[in-house]
C-alpha cells in the first residue's frame, strides 16, 4: 500500500482513505465532493478499496486501476458512456416531454385547420405558421422536439399544400425551393433557439447559485445555531425532504443533527451522502443533486465541516 502511495503522489495525486461498509460508494461520493475526475483503486485483493465502473461512469470520474502485481497505473475497459463527466445545460426532462408532445400535435392540429381552408391560404402562409410553431416547440422542449417539429410541417405541406394534393411530388421548381428553405430556416432557427434557452437556463443557474452562496455566508455569520440554519438552507436549495450529519462511533450511526423527515439514520438511508470530516457523513433525502449543482453542495459542505471542527475546538464563532 505504500508503495502505491507513493507512485500516486510522484504524479501529484491526492490520496484518500475511506472506511465505509461499502467503500466503493463511500469513495465515490468523496470524490465527487472533492471535484475529481480520476480516481485510482488498489487492486481486488482484501484491505484494498473497490470502485466498480459503472459507479465510477454514474458519479462522473474516470477509474484508474493500480494492478497489484505489475505495481503499474493502467486504464481498464470503461463501458460506453462511462468518462469524464461534461457539464450539462440539458433542459429538464419534463420540458423536453412537453416538446415532444406540443411537436407531435401541435403540427397536424394546425394541419387540419390549414386544410379547411387550403383555397384561401396561400403556401407562404401556411409555410410561416408551421415555422411559428417550430419556433415555440423548441422555445419549450429544446431542439429535439423543434426538428421534429420542422420535419412534420415539411412533410405535411408538402403532402397537404403543394401540387398535386395528397402526394409526395412536387411539380413546380420555385415550390420546391420554397420547401427546402423553408426547412434549412426551420432547422436553423430550431438550432439557435434552443442555444438561446439553454444560455437563459444557465443564467438562471448562476443566478441561483449566487443566491444559494450568499444565503450560506448569511447562515454562517448571523445565526445562533449555524449548522441548523446551513442544513435548513441544504433543503430549501436543492429541494430536499431530509437532511442529516451523522457519526460513526463503535456502536454505529448516530445523527447529530437533522432537518426534515424522513431523518436517515445511515449513509445507505440517503439518496446521496458525502463525507463531511473523520467518521461524519452529509446524508441527503430527495432528489438526487444534478451535476451542476456539485460546486454549490461542495460549498455547503465545506462550511459544514468548518462549522463542526469550530464548535469541537471550542470556538463558538
């Protein structure tokens, strides 16, 4: 084990020792909570820590394997998917679903209204609307449903609104090319659109975090019980039913301090838990933490641990 230690720090790697009843999972949310990218395991032989892959690939870390008969640092085979972990300004799900859903009727709805009065609706018309409406698909649900959206009012004017009626043809040249840039403007715009949101979902996310950082310097500098008011801040930040500090004693777990309910009594009660000092865990109940998110929790945690290893030394500040 020494001599592991010392290959990981000639190449100026942070080495840390978990004990857990699953260190694997212990070791994964350190890392996290420390911001690695790569985490190095000894090999499958007792005393030593194990991090499977798909953990390793779920937590966002690159896993590196020490092997301990060649006492060499090398890569095993990462399933696809599992990597370094790439920021994401995804929109959330339930916008994309929505999309998907406004795309999906939205575009044959307008269709058949279209179609009533196709004698009196000139193609530009109807070309314009179908593009209004890919516009306020992806507005919503993000490119994905915009491209559909665009496809499906490609091909239902063409099927619909271009001669001869209810065929895939085009006779007339100047149709045709009102179509394609009808549909190079509405993939384009689809394009730049969902930049836009997701551009505006960061912003509201810096936003946030900026808020969540400063009610954390608030809670630490004007309240009476500091590590109450960090954990009720915990909760109300990240939308959390529970939140709890627990210790690690020779007896078990016990909760030091805990905010919401369902309190959990051990790390393996918690949706997500991170190490906050020796023997204590962050144990969090509620939806899991989006990536994103990491640097705001880290901060949290950070001044959690501050907090604790203050008031142990006695300092009531």
């Amino acid at each position: 084990m020494r001599e592991r230690r010392e290959q990981l720090e000639a190449v100026d790697a942070d080495v840390v020792e978990v004990v857990d009843d699953d260190p694997g999972w212990a070791l994964a949310r350190v890392a996290e909570a420390e911001g690695a990218q790569l985490v190095v395991q000894g090999g499958a032989v007792e005393g030593h820590l194990v991090l499977d892959v798909p953990t390793a690939g779920m937590r966002g870390l690159d896993l590196y394997v020490v092997a301990p008969s060649a006492g060499q640092i090398e890569p095993p085979a990462v399933a696809a998917g599992a990597g370094t972990h790439v920021r994401s300004a995804e929109l959330p799900r339930a916008r994309r679903v929505a999309g998907y859903i406004a795309a999906v009727v939205g575009i044959p709805l307008l269709t058949l209204v279209l179609a009533a009065l196709r004698d009196s609706v000139h193609l530009s018309t109807v070309l314009l609307l179908y593009l209004a409406v890919t516009v306020a698909v992806t507005a919503v649900g993000g490119r994905g449903p915009g491209l559909v959206a665009a496809a499906g009012g490609f091909a239902l004017g063409d099927y619909f609104f271009t001669r001869p009626y209810f065929q895939w043809v085009i006779d007339d040249p100047n149709v045709i090319i009102a179509m394609v840039v009808f549909a190079v403007v509405a993939a384009t715009v689809s394009v730049l659109v969902d930049v836009a949101a997701r551009r505006s979902a960061e912003a509201a996310r810096a936003r946030a975090e900026a808020t969540a950082l400063a009610r954390l310097a608030t809670a630490v500098l004007t309240s009476d019980q500091p590590v109450l008011r960090l954990l009720h801040d915990l909760c109300a930040v990240f939308d959390l039913d529970a939140v709890a500090i627990l210790r690690r004693s020779d007896d078990g777990w016990a909760v030091e301090h805990a905010v919401g309910s369902p309190a959990p009594q051990r790390p393996a009660d918690a949706t997500d838990a991170l190490a906050i000092g020796p023997h204590r865990y962050l144990a969090l109940v509620g939806p899991r933490t989006p990536a994103d998110d990491s640097r705001v929790l880290a901060a949290f945690t950070a001044q959690l641990a501050l907090v604790i290893d203050r008031r142990a030394a006695g300092d009531p500040s």
